[in-house]
C-alpha cells in the first residue's frame, strides 16, 4: 500500500564528544594569514568547533583559532580544517564547521569536562562575572 505521510530517517549523530552551545568569541587566522578575525562561537566539542561569520571561508581550509573560555579560565589553541560552510537565510552570515587537527590532550580534556559537567548540570549557568575576568587579567 502507498503511504502518503513517511517519517523522515534522522541521520545517525557520529560524533564522538558532547557539544556545548555558548556564546564566547573564537579569534582565527586563515592558513598563513597573519591577520587575525573575531567570530562568534556557536558550539564546541573536544572534536571541533561551529562559529558564524561574515566571511565565506573556503571548505577545507587549515584555521589557527584560539578560544578563551572563562569557566575554565584559560584559552584553547588549535589547528582546525573547515569541514562546513552554510549561508544563513538572511545571506549575511556564514555558519562554519570546524574539526580540530591539532589540539593538546590537556585542552580537549578539559573541553570534555566541561562538557560533561554542563550536560549533567543543567541549571549550571553559563554567564561569568566580568569582575572574575578582570582580577585573573591581572
């Protein structure tokens, strides 16, 4: 018999560590480019990272990016490959997906962590102090 209404199969998620969705500025660098750009990030997982931009940055491209995350008061610095470029609706931003190549153990530990203690915590509150930030610049 002919079905009118089929559900749609969802695509098996592959991926391997949990993501946590913020709203922290990641600062990368295209290849050998020495100027670096401020995006905003979307999420991150131990295995990479998704921001929006205002650029189109070329799929496949090798990315320098830096992120500061305040909870954990350091940054993480990584060589990551850009797996994904999507325009937005709008056509004003671009989302991008990133893996990361090259990340230490120490910060993909502690991206995992984070993500586990957020994921069992969901009242945890991402929102920091800005006084916390300014005494841990000092």
């Amino acid at each position: 018999m002919f079905k009118l209404f089929q559900k749609k199969k969802r695509a098996r998620n592959s991926r391997q560590s949990k993501r946590i969705r913020l709203a922290y500025l990641v600062k990368y660098q295209i290849g050998d480019d020495k100027h670096p750009r401020i995006a905003n990030i979307l999420d991150i997982s131990g295995g990479g990272l998704r921001f929006w931009t205002l650029e189109r940055i070329p799929e496949s491209s090798l990315l320098n990016v830096s992120v500061y995350l305040p909870p954990l008061g350091r940054s993480v610095e990584a060589t990551a490959q850009v797996l994904r470029v999507r325009r937005t609706q709008k056509k004003m931003l671009y989302y991008v997906a990133v893996r990361f190549l090259e990340l230490s153990e120490k910060d993909r530990d502690a991206i995992h962590e984070f993500a586990e203690t957020l994921d069992k915590d969901k009242d945890a509150r991402l929102l920091i102090d800005h006084a916390d930030i300014v005494v841990r610049a000092q």
